[in-house]
C-alpha cells in the first residue's frame, strides 16, 4: 500500500525544512525497504539491546 514509503518521505521532508541535510537509519530487517527509498549502506552498528543492524543514510 505504501504507508511506509509515506512516513520516510514526510519524515525526511519535515527534517529537511528543520535545516537537516542528512537522514540515519539502522535496521536488522528492513534493508531492502531502505535501499529502494535511496538510503545507502554505511556499515554495521550495535544497537540498543543486543546485536547489530545495519546503518543507513541517505541525503536530503
């Protein structure tokens, strides 16, 4: 339905007006999601818990 795509695209828009030139993500499953939308691999990241996600970026 596109729902996600929608919240990236209004998060990133509402950040780029707030002066951001840069969006971050990390992930440990939804990297495909965030490759299609423009946002490019920086590496591994431990997160929060316990593990590693992905880390994403993508500019605005």
């Amino acid at each position: 339905m596109g729902y996600g795509k929608l919240i990236v695209d209004f998060a990133c828009e509402t950040l780029k007006e707030m002066g951001y030139k840069e969006v971050y993500v990390y992930t440990d499953q939804a990297s495909e999601f965030y490759k299609k939308l423009g946002f490019e691999y920086q590496g591994m990241v431990d997160k929060n818990d316990t593990g590693q996600a992905e880390l994403y970026k993508k500019a605005i």
